[in-house]
C-alpha cells in the first residue's frame, strides 16, 4: 500500500522533469502535477483553486486538461493502452462521481508538496469512462502510432486550442 504524506517522498517512480502526468488506478485516477522548487504562490494555487478539467481526443488520443488558478492550463496525453492492468469503473447514481487525487509534487527533491482529493460530477465521470473505455478497447493501439499522434497534436494545437475542441469540461469539486 501506498503512503502520500504531505512533506514527505512521493511514494511513485522519481521524474525529474516537470509536467503533469495522468494514469487511473484500481479506485482512483492520479493527476501529478511536477514542478521544480514550487513558489508559494504555485503552491496556494493547487491548494485552494477550484479547479477545472477536460479531456479532448485527436487522432485516436486522449489529452487530460487540468487548471488550477492562476496556474495556466495544462495538458498530458494520455491512453489506457499503456496500462497493463484493465480499467474498470464502477456505476454511478445521479449526485455521485469518480475521485481524481490531485498531487503537487517538487520534482527536484521528489516531496509531495500539496495532496487534493477532487471529483467530478456525474455526467463528466460517465463521459470520461466511456472514453477511456472505448481507448481501452482500441485494437490498433501502437506505442509508435501513440507517439506519433501526440507529436502531430502537439505541432498543431496549442492548449488552448485542445480546450475549445474538448469532449468535455467540468469543474471539479
């Protein structure tokens, strides 16, 4: 079992590069946000923001859309084909959603700086599995075509420009 405790090491695989990465784990889905030394302000943002997420498929891929105020918008592919383990979510009743755990972590040190248990609502979670799910069912999956499309996506379109063709987007709670 993992342990996420605030000033301590972040208990997954140490990346010294900044960026957000998204995976969806057995009971929850993690959005990891890495920052190299986070400023006060960076960190309040995370902390106390209401923040936003979408998600935009391009070329047969998923990008995960994230902003906390005033941190600008942030994107990271993403695609359930690279996850050894199948995803599953459980139904839903109307006023429930599934739990996203948002974490800051000061990827210098590999301190978890700030942790964030979110949600979203009901439609964005019935969205966000039936687009997982049908990336999962995916039978022409290739880690280079993967890599490809992010490229061209990324050529192509700004983060902003991800948002305005977005499949949805919510705010979480």
């Amino acid at each position: 079992m993992l342990k996420f405790e605030k000033g301590a090491a972040f208990p997954l695989p140490h990346q010294k590069e900044e960026g957000v990465t998204f995976s969806i784990e057995p009971y929850t889905m993690f959005l990891i946000y890495r920052f190299k030394r986070p400023t006060q302000q960076e960190i309040q943002a995370f902390a106390t923001a209401a923040p936003q997420f979408g998600v935009t498929v391009l070329r047969n891929t998923m990008f995960i859309l994230s902003h906390f105020s005033p941190l600008g918008w942030m994107d990271t592919p993403y695609s359930a084909q690279l996850s050894s383990s199948k995803k599953s979510f459980p139904d839903l009743q109307q006023g429930q959603g599934y739990s996203i755990d948002a974490f800051l972590v000061d990827c210098e040190t590999n301190t978890l700086v700030e942790h964030r248990l979110l949600r979203l609502d009901t439609l964005s979670s019935e969205r966000m599995k039936r687009l997982v799910l049908a990336d999962q069912e995916r039978t022409d999956f290739t880690i280079d075509g993967f890599n490809q499309a992010v490229q061209d996506v990324y050529r192509n379109y700004s983060t902003r420009d991800l948002l305005k063709v977005a499949e949805f987007q919510t705010k979480l709670r």
